[in-house]
C-alpha cells in the first residue's frame, strides 16, 4: 500500500502501536487495529500529510525512536515494537500508561495516529454501536 | 464572489478602502459592515472554503481539512495546552460550538477600571451585541436539542442545590445534529461563513480565500496596504500574488497570529506589549460512565452550563465528542479501551472553563509555524480547574455516574465519592492536567496609553494610522465565557467607526 508520507516502516511501527493499544479479540468487541490495518494507515497518513513539515517529521522520527526506544525503557530489552507480539505490546502500553513520568502523556502520540484514525471506519463503529445522528446526503467529498 | 487559489490565474492589484485579514469572528464582521455601508472591501482568507458537501462529521478528516496543522496547534509549557483554530472561510467560528454570551458587566467595569481603557462603558456596547446576536441569531437551545447529557447534569445539579442551564448558540433551525465543531452538517450554526461572507459578498467585498498575508505595507506612519501571496493548499506552493493598496487594513487573525504577523515585521510594537498577555481559557473534560444509555453525541455538543461558580473563575460547559476523539481523552490501553469505547454510548461528558490569572506570550513562527506560544498554567489557574472538575465529578456522582474520568493524570480514575474526597486533598501541580484551549485572547490588547498598550478603545494601533486591531487580541484580560460575541461586537464597533472616519486615512 502506498502511503503519501509514511515510509513502509513507519507504516509498519505505527501499525503494531495500533494492534497494541486496540488488540483482537477479548470480551468487548473482537475487532482490532490489525484488521483492518489498510483502512485507517491510509487516514492516520492523510491527517500527517496535512500537518506542518517539522510536525510531522517529528513524529515520524518518534515514531522511529520510540519503536526501539519504549521496550528499553519499560522492558529493559533491545526489541523493537514491531518485533513484539500484540500481547506484548499491549502490556507495554500499560506499564507506559501507569508509568509516573511521563505517563499517560507520552502514550498520547499513539492515541492521536490511531484512534481517530480507526474509529473513523464504518467497521469501527458498528463494533462500537456508534451512530450519527443525521447521516449528510448532501456530502460529495473532502476539499483541500 | 468568494475566489480560491484555483480560480486564479495572474497576480491581483487592489486598491481599496478596507482590507481585512481573516475572515472569522473579527474578520467577517468588519467586511461586511463596511461593504454594506458602500467601502470598497477585500478580505483576504489563508484557508479554503468548505461547504456541507465537504463535512462528513469525521473528527479525524474535518481536522485534517479545516483546523489549521490538523488540529495540533499548541501553546507550549507546562502543561502543553492544545489551542484548536480554525482554518477556513469563516475561521474557528466554522468549527466551534457555537456557544454565545455577552462579555460579563463586571468585566468591561474591570478593564475600564483596571486595564486602563477609562471611556469603555457597557451600557454603550448593548448595541453593538443586539446587533451581532440579530445577524448570527442567538436563541437558547431548545430541550429537544439539548440531549440526554444536559438531562443527566441537571438531574444531578438538582441533587445539590445548583442550577443548570441551557446556552445559547447561533443557529437556525438546530436540529442537535452533535456535531458542531466538524462543520454543521445541517447549515444551522450562523458561523460567519454563513452569515456575515455572504452579506459581505452580496454588498460587493471581495473575498479572496488561499490568500497568505505576508507583509503590512507602511509609510511615515500610516498603513497603506498589504502584501499577499495565493498559497496552493494541496502542496503549498505559492503562485500568485495579491497587492493591495488600503485606506485602512484590520487585522483579524486571531490572538495568536495576528501578533507573531505584528512581531515579525516589528510593527506596531512602541509598548512592547505586542504577544504579551496571551490568555487561552485553560478548559478541562470530566466523563463519567453511566448505568443508562446516554447517547450523547445525539444531541448539541455543548448543550448546558452552570454559571454558580462563575465569580470564583470557573464556568461548567457541556461538551461532547465522537469515538475517535474520545479515546484520546480517556486512560486505557487494550481491554480497558475496548470496554470504554464498547461502552461508547453510555458515556457522558461536561467541560471545565477557567478564567485564567496565568499569561503566555506570542512570538513570531518558526520553520513555517505561524506562530510560536507559550503558556504555562500556574498554580492558582490549576487549583481552579481541580476546583471545576471536582464540582463536575460530584454532579456526575449525583446523577447515579459508576465512575469518573477526570483528565487529571495525578488521579485519572474516580471510583466513588470517597476517590472524589481524596481527589479534593491531592498535591495537584498544572501539569497534571490535560489541557485544551479554545479562545486565545489579549496579545495586543488595548488601552488609553500608547506606552502600555497596542490599540486604543476603538481598536486602532497607537502608532500606525489606519491599522486596525479586530479580533480578541484587544482584550486586556480573559473573558470567563466564550468570546465569539464579544470579538463580534468590539468588530463592529470598530467598523462604525472605520466608516464615520474614513476622510481621515
């Protein structure tokens, strides 16, 4: 899949974050980020695409450093993030989270590639029970 | 005739009365003032102009399309506070909640009394609001708009002896379609894009969107016009220019852009005071799981409030956001998320509003940033909002809430009132709290002095005849409500005046 700004890599950490923080299966709703991976990449590259040049290289670089950078920290292992299993990741993510400092802040980059991203999908949603309201007839398509 | 990038096709040269930068609450208002009084108007828009048939209601797509950087635009310090901006025709009044109060008595009695602005009297601005609220039609909401959240805040206000009420918002015809800060998908929110552009377009303004403002043209100390460039918004490249030679220009860019606009060209700066005072409103979000269905995202975003503890700082504002944008607010990874966003639709959430006594500073951009802010949260402004969020999480508790999320990172999760108690003791520093932001104000703010402040009362600079000043960076001190009819009725003030004076420039 070709991404306007991601590199197959950073589509590829940023997908594995995904899978970490939105995992398969589980008692709520069995959908997770992996399936359907192609689907929100895409949006979470558009919404990148459309950011200033030094925002978005910044968070591609942390992208890069936090895929080796967060195991060593929390997990004391010289492991990538990609490398990890979506068990693995997910309980990273949660020591993360519950860490004192800095804590839920920094897992908040995560947030903000995936979540709106993927809760944007029609699959998403249904998982959720989510609704609009109004649908909008009149929508023909996004500007620049 | 609103004329995009892609409708241009040679360099433009104006020569008109009034130019205006922006086109939102400041912006928008001046324009069409002026044109319907027979000035010779342009008005000059960074962003694109969208319409209902580019709102699809997608937090993530409407941000990436309307909000300026994709809605990651901050103030930095500590805490970093998120300060969304619209980027578009009709600026952030496109994409905020439509939420309209008059500026407070007691505030125009302090800024004429404190701030050095003698001769601002507020009998004298009721005018000016009837005006704004008859074009964008302010109207208190309805009950059958306001959603089952303003039901479940005021159950448990009720419980505790407090008052909740409905807001008013500038609609026609709301249909409570949840959806107000992604563009209004049914043309109901009077945003200026829909009120005053097409007047201003109707009475003969030309409105050039695309169009970056890149450099004030002044001489032996008047404004004589503006520099501009068409900016490509799918590459941003820049093609065309756009000269203009103005009688008058007004700057409405907003208080974050208009004074790092000012910094960058050294204009306009005799006080010193240009990017200085900058207050944002610091707001936080409490959500609170519930028994019931709430359904809260079928219903006006920002639907009640309570004003009781208005006097101590602190306003309690609904609010309400899709998943996608949910998901960031709330603690959780893996299962945890998937319960909370499972349990979506039994979700409720209200807002804390503080009046802020901190004060940031604008400085010019950097990099291709249009400005550069900061602003950290003292320690007053942070016991407010724990003051705020506690008031919020106890009405929640009222009202029967399983638990509470209170986006404070020293305490995220409430369990019980017992939690809420202990929440009340804690050692809160600012940062712990996640900040938001919606209504930067004061970074050239006004006053009779030209040594400590940058516009006079009617809003024109101290030192360069002919500039004007039309957005919330004027106001000396932060508000205590949603500004948007303020910025409108200062904006039209000024207009009145730019039109009986016009022989002077």
């Amino acid at each position: 899949m070709p991404y306007s700004v991601l590199s197959k890599k950073e589509a590829g950490i940023i997908a594995a974050m995904g899978s970490g923080v939105i995992p398969r299966g589980g008692r709520n709703f069995a959908l997770g980020a992996a399936d359907l991976e192609d689907k929100w990449l895409v949006r979470t590259d558009y919404l990148l695409s459309r950011m200033p040049l030094p925002t978005r290289l910044g968070l591609k670089l942390a992208v890069h450093v936090l895929n080796y950078g967060w195991p060593l920290m929390y997990f004391r292992k010289f492991k990538a993030l990609t490398s990890m299993d979506e068990q693995e990741r997910t309980e990273l993510f949660h020591v993360i989270e519950s860490s004192r400092f800095p804590g839920s802040m920094s897992i908040l980059v995560v947030k903000v590639l995936v979540f709106p991203a993927f809760y944007g999908l029609a699959e998403a949603k249904d998982a959720i029970g989510y609704q609009e309201k109004f649908p909008n007839p009149e929508f023909e398509g996004l500007k620049d | 005739m609103i004329q995009e990038y892609r409708d241009i096709s040679d360099h433009i040269i104006e020569d008109v009365d009034v130019c205006v930068i922006g086109t939102g609450a400041g912006g928008a208002v001046v324009a069409k003032e002026l044109a319907e009084k027979g000035l010779d108007v342009v008005a000059l828009e960074e962003g694109s102009h969208f319409t209902v048939k580019n709102f699809n209601q997608d937090p993530g797509d409407m941000m990436a399309m309307m909000y300026r950087d994709s809605g990651t635009t901050v103030a930095l310090g500590l805490p970093p506070a998120s300060i969304t901006l619209g980027k578009c025709i009709g600026g952030t009044t496109t994409v905020n909640s439509a939420t309209c109060f008059r500026t407070p008595r007691e505030i125009i009695e302090k800024w004429s009394s404190e701030c050095e602005c003698n001769g601002l009297v507020y009998q004298e601005l009721i005018p000016y609001f009837e005006r704004v609220e008859n074009e964008i039609n302010v109207t208190e909401l309805t009950q059958d708009v306001l959603g089952n959240i303003y039901q479940i805040i005021k159950r448990g206000a009720k419980e505790l002896g407090i008052d909740a009420k409905p807001l008013k918002h500038n609609v026609r015809n709301c249909e409570g379609a949840g959806v107000c800060q992604w563009g209004c998908i049914r043309r109901a929110k009077q945003s200026t894009d829909v009120s005053y552009i097409p007047k201003a377009d109707n009475y003969g303004a030309r409105i050039y969107a695309n169009c970056k403002a890149r450099k004030l043209v002044v001489e032996s100390g008047r404004v004589r016009g503006v520099e501009g460039v068409f900016i490509d918004p799918l590459t941003n490249k820049k093609r065309y220019r756009i000269s203009i030679t103005a009688k008058v220009v007004c700057l409405a860019m907003g208080a974050l852009i208009t004074p790092a606009f000012l910094l960058k060209q050294n204009l306009a700066n005799i006080s010193g005071m240009v990017g200085k005072g900058l207050t944002i409103h610091p707001c936080g979000r409490v959500v609170a799981e519930m028994e019931e269905d709430v359904l809260g995202h079928h219903g006006v975003s920002q639907g009640g409030q309570i004003d009781t503890f208005a006097d101590e700082g602190i306003m309690l504002e609904g609010i309400f956001i899709p998943p996608g944008v949910m998901a960031m607010a709330l603690p959780g990874v893996g299962e945890d998320h998937k319960y909370l966003a499972k349990h979506y639709n039994n979700l409720a959430a209200f807002g804390v509003m503080v009046s802020d006594t901190t004060r940031g500073r604008v400085f010019p951009g950097l990099l291709g940033y249009s400005y550069l802010a900061v602003y950290s949260m003292n320690q007053a402004d942070a016991e407010k909002m724990r003051k705020g969020i506690s008031h919020v999480a106890d009405i929640f508790f009222a009202a029967g809430a399983k638990r509470v999320f209170s986006g404070c990172y020293a305490m995220p999760v409430l369990n019980s009132r017992n939690d809420l108690n202990e929440f009340r003791k804690i050692k809160i520093k600012p940062w712990h709290f996640e900040v938001m932001a919606f209504h930067p104000l004061g970074t050239c703010r006004m006053g009779n002095k030209p040594m400590s402040s940058v516009v006079d009362l009617n809003l024109e600079s101290h030192e360069i005849k002919g500039l004007f000043v039309t957005d919330g960076s004027p106001f000396p001190t932060s508000l205590g409500v949603n500004p948007q009819v303020t910025i409108m009725s200062f904006a039209t003030r000024a207009a009145e005046y730019i039109n009986a004076n016009l022989h002077r420039y």
